[in-house]
C-alpha cells in the first residue's frame, strides 16, 4: 500500500497535503479505497461551509458500504472535487491525486502536527 511520506493522515484513513500555509487538501487514503472496493458515489459539501475537527463533512458509497467523510481540521472549504462526484471511481485508480476531495482553508495550521505522519499510519494500517 502506497503511503507518501509528505502527507498527513488521520485515524479515520483520510490523507492530507499542505497546499500552502494554511490550505490543505483532503481525500482517503489507498487502504480505505482498498478496504471499500469499487467507489460508486461520493456526496461532498458545499464550498463556504465551516467544519470542525471531526465533522461529517460527506459520504463514499461503494459496492460494499457507505462511509462517512471526517473533518481532519477545523476550516472552511474552499473547494470541492467535482470530478469525483461525476466519476467517484477516480478515488479508487488515483486516490491521492485526481481522487481528491475538498480543501479547507484553515483555521490554525499548527493543526497539522496532532495529525499522523506516513510511518505512524503505516504501523495503524498494519496494526
């Protein structure tokens, strides 16, 4: 399983990449894609919309389940992946690229340090 080492991550198999000092973008990581199998729908917020550090923010529906999205950070949603509402199989064959799905603006990026780095959520994964 890929984990690229310049991401966050979060308990709840969400990665994050530091866009500049206080954006970051937000989708799932590799093992969720894996663990849900084929993506058949995501449902994502509106751009504007204010989340808290572990706020629902969406769904990825897949053959086999529905999961809910988290927030990682306390932010505002800046964008919104339309792509993959259009064609939510891009979380499955790129999931830390084309697969992305939001970025928040955020509220402290000093944030990002309580969030995992890649060898702390390789040792959860592997549990």
């Amino acid at each position: 399983m890929s984990t690229p080492e310049e991401l966050r991550y979060t308990e709840e198999h969400e990665w994050i990449a530091t866009r500049d000092t206080a954006l970051v973008r937000v989708g799932i990581t590799e093992y969720a894609q894996d663990q849900l199998g084929d993506v058949v729908f995501v449902d994502l917020p509106e751009v504007g919309r204010h989340l808290g550090t572990g706020d629902v923010f969406g769904e990825v529906e897949s053959t086999k389940s529905v999961s809910e999205l988290f927030a990682p950070l306390d932010g505002e949603i800046v964008a919104v992946n339309d792509a993959v509402s259009e064609s939510p199989e891009l979380i499955n064959s790129d999931p830390y690229g084309e697969g992305w799905l939001i970025e928040i603006r955020l509220d402290d990026p000093a944030g990002l340090e309580s969030l995992l780095e890649a060898e702390a959520y390789q040792a959860l994964i592997q549990g």
